[in-house]
C-alpha cells in the first residue's frame, strides 16, 4: 500500500479553452472537476495503476465533502481529518496549444490540534504502508519544520518517505533524510540558489540535495525528460510525446509510477518517465491507466547528456 498525505488538497476545476484572452469572455469547449492536490493526485494515479493507496488529508466545509465523494467514487481509500475550514478550490485553464493557467488558493489554517491530529493520522496509518509520499504546499499555520517533523516519525517507524515539496519545507526536511525528494527543475534551482541552464546543472544541483540529506533525487525537467540521482550515479530518462494535452498532475503521476516500480533505479525511473508521458496525453488532471503508457517510447540511460541545453531553464 503507498500512503500519501497532502496537507492542502483541494477541489480542482479544470477548463480547457480555445485561447485565454484578457478582459474577454471565454466560452470553454471542456470541464472537469477533480480532487486536487499534490498527494492526492498521486493516490490517483497508484489507483488508476490498480495499486491500493490510502490518502491522509485535512477536509472541511462543502469542498472537503466533495473532495471526499470524488475520491470514494474513484475507489480510494481516504483517512480524512476533519477542520473547521473549507478546504480550498482552484482553478486551471488549459489552451489548446498546451499552455496551462493555475490559480490556487491559499486554503485553511490549521489550528495546533488540527495539525497534530494530521500527524497522528499517518501514525495511525503508516504500519500498513510501503511507501508514504508527502507532497506539496503547507497550509497556513503549519511551520516550514512539519516536513521535518513527519519524516522524523514516519523514519523512527520504519517507513520510507517520499517527500514532493519545495521552498523552506524541502530544505529543513533534507535534514532527516527523506528516501526520495522529487523536485521539478524551477523547485531544484530554487533550493540550491542558482540558475539551471543544462541537464548537467540540474545533475550538479541533485548531487547537492543529496549532500544536505536527501538519500536520492528524481527530478522533473518537463519537456527535456527526468533525473534519478542516488548512490549508485546518475540516469536520464525521457520519451516521446507528440502532443501534450495537459500537465496537470503529470509529476504526481511520475512520483506515482516511480514508487509502484519500488522506488529506486533506472527500472523505476523508466516507469517514473512512462507515467508521466502518458499523463500529459489525456485531458485536465485525468491519471493514466496502464493501457495507456507506452514503455516503447521511453529511453532511460546512464549516459546522462549533460551538455544538453535545457529547453525550459529554470532561474
């Protein structure tokens, strides 16, 4: 079972649009509503994987129920922790041509026995689980430090820890050594303080993140394919995508395929990189099932190209 705990989920609303124009009505040609959030977007594609997850998440007020019945509906089993705040709602808009809008909401605050009760929740929980992904932002009220603190107890209980966040979490969680920490490139960049211009930066910059405690780095380099970086070197992974439809939820669904495939070496990184292509194949925050990846596409070497120039550079 892979447990995942997302701190801030969300009700997700996703439009897909001819073209966005400013100050313009915009008459969409598609809608989807989705439970959102990192962790469970993750749960989703294990789900879709026909894998058994189990999603720890802080739920309250009518977007919470909602997120809940989605969920359910979906056969995912969900350990909520009732709030006193609605859970948040966001908003995507995705163009034809590929280019997605987000706008997310801050969410609730949680009080100290909202947070706590979380914590013990995935105490409660992680006896049963192989894998616990933890995965992104932190809700109001929760310190920098809950990271920490979460891999801290899920490491003194024997768990492996995948942590998908970035910012200040990610550097004081890198303390306690998370198993796997799964950075996009702009989230890498950002935790080493420079820019990233080739594959080769973005090796370097994983390297670093091991040295400060991560004990291996998947990262995501969007369009140019994906990183696993761990005490045995380096690989690259990529595959083809002829047309990209969405990136929604695309990393979770990597994360996802990654620890399925067990979470370590250039098998699970070829499974990482199938998940993900296939995932900005379908529309909104739609998680592939296995019909539809395509391991024929991807390439996984460790003979990491890292003069190539990376098409998104991250600053």
């Amino acid at each position: 079972m892979i447990l995942t705990v997302t701190p801030n989920p969300s009700l997700d609303r996703t439009y897909e649009v001819p073209s966005l124009e400013r100050g313009e009505v915009v008459r969409a040609t598609g809608e989807r509503v989705d439970p959102g959030g990192k962790g469970v977007n993750v749960s989703r594609a294990v789900t879709a994987a026909g894998r058994r997850t189990v999603a720890v998440l802080p739920l309250g007020g009518a977007p919470g129920a909602l997120v809940a019945d989605l969920l359910d509906a979906q056969g995912i089993e969900v350990a909520p922790v009732p709030i006193a705040g609605p859970t948040r709602s966001n908003i995507a808009l995705a163009e034809a041509d590929g280019v997605l809008t987000k706008i997310n909401a801050p969410g609730p605050q949680l009080s100290a026995e909202e947070q706590e009760l979380l914590l013990e929740t995935v105490r409660a929980q992680s006896p049963y689980a192989s894998w616990i992904a933890c995965c992104g932002s932190l809700p109001r009220g929760l310190a920098p430090a809950w990271y920490a603190d979460l891999v801290a107890r899920a490491h003194a209980a024997g768990a492996r820890i995948a942590l998908d966040t970035s910012g200040p979490a990610l550097l004081q969680a890198l303390r306690e050594r998370p198993d796997v920490v799964k950075p996009n490139a702009e989230e890498l960049a950002e935790a080493v303080g420079r820019p990233l211009s080739t594959v080769g930066d973005a090796v370097k910059a994983a390297e670093e993140l091991r040295e400060m405690g991560a004990r291996s780095v998947l990262a995501s380099l969007g369009a140019d394919g994906q990183l696993l970086v761990d005490e045995a070197g380096a690989w690259f992974g990529s595959a083809r995508v002829d047309a990209v439809r969405s990136n929604v939820g695309a990393g979770d669904s990597s994360l996802a395929g990654f620890l399925i495939a067990g979470g370590s070496g250039p098998e699970a990184l070829a499974l990482a990189v199938a998940h993900g292509a296939a995932a900005v194949r379908l529309p909104g925050s739609v998680m592939p099932t296995p019909a539809d990846l395509d391991p024929a596409t991807v390439t996984v070497t460790a003979d990491v190209p890292t003069d190539r120039v990376l098409k998104e550079p991250a600053s």
